[in-house]
C-alpha cells in the first residue's frame, strides 16, 4: 500500500486547502495542479461577502461546474440573469462569459470544477470593465 506521500490520491481537509485571499472574495483550493500530483482539474470553495462578485469574466480553455452551498448567487450567462440558491448547480462550456454576484444578506458559498488543468494561455480572462457586460452590473 502507497503511503500518502507517494500516492496519486490526496485527502485536503479544510483546514490544509489553499487559502487564497482576494478583493471581494476567498478562494479555499482543494484541488489545482502543484497541489495534486498530475491533476488535470482545478476545484475550489468561494466565499463571497454581501454585495461582491466574480465580476463577468471567461475561461478560454477550460469548462466550468459551479455548486452553489449557501447563500443566493445573481448569476449572469452572458446577457441572461438567473438566481441561484443552496443545491442549484450550472455548467459553463468554455469561452462563455459569466460573473457570480452576491445579492443576498449572507455570505455565498459555492463550490466550482474547472478542466483541464493543464492548458496554454490564461486560466481567466476578466470582461467586467468592457460592454456590454459593465452597463449588465455595478
């Protein structure tokens, strides 16, 4: 049996995710590569306050699952807008443009996949500030 050093397998409790700190939000990493030995995913815990978001924004290479935990998401595919709460969950081909706003009076909590992993060119590319998506939102 593979010690868990050496294994391909990995368990991350919450207290050993990768804590990445933003404006407006908090990544908790459970899964990316250089922290899983040749993942070709990326998984991830968001926290966004009241009234932030992930600005519209896209993935040139890579899909994308959100799973809302708690909390109640204003999510924008494009131009459309629906709201999503606890156990809603969406899927994002790739290149389409999208942004996660937190229109609720608590904290949203969701969980989102993202593949491959392993891919040229940018993860995210950020849209927020250009039309048609900056007149769409705050």
């Amino acid at each position: 049996m593979a010690s868990e050093s050496s294994a391909s397998w990995r368990i991350v409790t919450f207290s050993e995710a990768e804590v990445e700190q933003l404006p407006g939000k908090t990544h908790f990493w459970h899964c990316k590569p250089g922290m899983v030995a040749d993942t070709n995913l990326m998984f991830v815990r968001a926290q966004l306050p009241p009234g932030e978001a992930h600005r519209f924004h896209f993935h040139p290479q890579m899909e994308e699952m959100l799973y809302i935990l708690s909390g109640t998401a204003e999510q924008w595919i494009e131009e459309e807008k629906r709201v999503m709460k606890a156990g809603d969950s969406i899927y994002l081909p790739a290149g389409m443009v999208h942004g996660t706003y937190n229109k609720g009076s608590e904290t949203l909590d969701f969980l989102a996949v993202l593949s491959p992993a392993k891919q040229p060119g940018p993860v995210t590319v950020e849209v927020g500030d250009q039309e048609p998506w900056k007149s769409l939102q705050p």
